[in-house]
C-alpha cells in the first residue's frame, strides 16, 4: 500500500513538471525579451538557421516548453507568433503522449511556416502536428539539411532534463491576436 501511494506522488510530480516549466507569470515585455534570446540562441547555436527566419513567412517562438511524463505524457508552453518579422499575437503549444515514457525536460522550440497558407492555417486554431511531424534538434549545421514538410519546419533546443521515451505524440496550438 505505501508503495502505490509512493507511486502516486511520483506520477503526480512527473506530470506537473510540464505546468510548472510552461507557466509564466511575466508580462508581456518579458515575454517579448524571452522570444529574442530564444531566437538569438537558435541562430547561435546554428548560423544556418538564418535561412529559415529570412525566407519564411511566419514563425512560432516557444522560448520554454516543460515536458514530462510516466507512461502518459504531457507538455505546455507559451510563445510569440511573428508574421514577416513583426509579432502578430500569442500562442499555446499543448501536447499528449502515451508509451513508454519517463522523465521531464525543457526545451525551447521554432515552428517555421513557408507561406501565407501556411501561417494562416496556423492562426486558423486547428493547427496540430501529428505523430508524423518530427523535429530537428538544433547543433551547429543541424539545420543546413532541414527542409520544409507540408509547409512547416520544426526546431528544438535542449534546455534541461532528461527523458525516455518511445511514444505517440501529437501537438495542439492555440493563438490569440494581439
């Protein structure tokens, strides 16, 4: 019996480290300065990633998502939406998963739309990235192979943590107009 209650706790820890990493109490001119460091630490970390803030049409920044998970997974963060360069409003990210699982991580992400479709379909609030969307992990030229699929690149940065995981996963963005 204490061994379940044990488990319980565990689980219920594991599972809030997505609410507590996402959650940002800041106003908004922090926010803006938290999507301008992230932006910077992309392009640092990879120069090739220049090609991607200069010819897409739009972009997502996520400068913190908190991720977690024991068998059933979940993630959060909030983050900037930018059309042709200029902050257009905000967005959630949300994401489930389920498989083998364990652990918790933080990481910063960039959804890059190719055309105006795209970002509007984005802003149209029945975005989601499926099981079949797949990130590339930003190094140095990590990005020079990267292309667009259906219109969208998807980028992460490692911030901390560490996770297991062999799951299936799906995204679901929100977005509020400024």
């Amino acid at each position: 019996m204490k061994n379940i209650a044990v488990l319980i706790v565990v689980v219920i820890l594991v599972l809030s480290i997505p609410l507590y990493a996402g959650w940002n109490a800041k106003s908004s001119t922090d926010n803006l300065s938290g999507a301008k460091m992230t932006i910077d630490k992309f392009k640092n970390s990879d120069p090739a990633m220049d090609r991607f803030f200069s010819k897409a049409y739009g972009y997502a920044v996520f400068p913190n998502v908190g991720k977690g998970g024991l068998g059933i997974g979940a993630a959060y963060g909030k983050g900037l939406l930018y059309e042709q360069g200029n902050i257009v409003g905000s967005t959630t990210l949300k994401q489930l998963s389920i498989g083998f699982q364990l652990g918790g991580q933080a990481y910063s992400e960039i959804i890059f739309f190719k055309s105006k479709r795209d970002l509007e379909n984005f802003k149209s609030g029945n975005f989601e990235l499926g099981a079949t969307a797949s990130a590339v992990v930003v190094t140095t030229g990590a990005s020079a192979d990267a292309d667009y699929s259906d219109g969208v690149a998807i980028f992460t940065l490692p911030k901390g943590g560490l996770m297991y995981e062999a799951t299936v996963a799906g995204q679901k963005f929100t977005y509020t107009e400024d």
